[in-house]
C-alpha cells in the first residue's frame, strides 16, 4: 500500500467518558515492537498522525492508572482509532487513582 494518510480520533476513560491525560498513542509494526509514530493526547482527547503510510498496524494506548490498549488496525486514507481505557485494579482489588 502506498500513500501518506492522516490517522486519529479520540482517547476516553470507560468511567466518565471523559478525556485521560497524558495518554501516549504508540503506532508500532507488526513484526516486532518498533514504535513507528508516537503522539500525546490534547486536553479534548483527540490525537492525530499526519503522515503515516497506509498499511497494517498495532495501535497501543499507554496511560498512568490505566490498563493499556491495543488493536490492530489497517490505516487507509483518513481513518479513525477510538481507545476507551479501563482503570487498572491493583492487587487487593483497589482501583488505581
């Protein structure tokens, strides 16, 4: 596949629906662990890659107190990877703040 494409959308906490801050959204290859394009989500949640080749990718969310997400997408043209992330639950079943 070839071709630059523009590649987002937003970043969510399951609970509130609301944005989480500091969120990182890793575009790594699917081979190995590389991270290809990394970015920080805005104070609205959204995020965006500008510039990404259109292929096959593993999209991953990382954020403090959050359990971490990924999907693998295929990217083409202008596309769209919403996150929804869960708190993550310490040991003794508390929820991390």
């Amino acid at each position: 596949m070839r071709g630059k494409i523009r590649a987002g959308k937003k970043v969510t906490a399951f609970a509130t629906g609301q944005p989480v801050a500091g969120a990182k959204v890793l575009v790594l290859d699917m081979e190995q662990d590389k991270v290809l394009y990394e970015t920080t989500i805005a104070a609205d949640g959204t995020y965006a890659f500008e510039g990404i080749d259109a292929g096959i990718y593993r999209v991953r969310v990382e954020a403090s107190d959050y359990e971490p997400r990924e999907e693998i997408t295929v990217l083409l043209l202008r596309d769209t990877v919403n996150f929804v992330l869960h708190r993550r639950v310490e040991r003794d079943g508390a929820v991390a703040n």
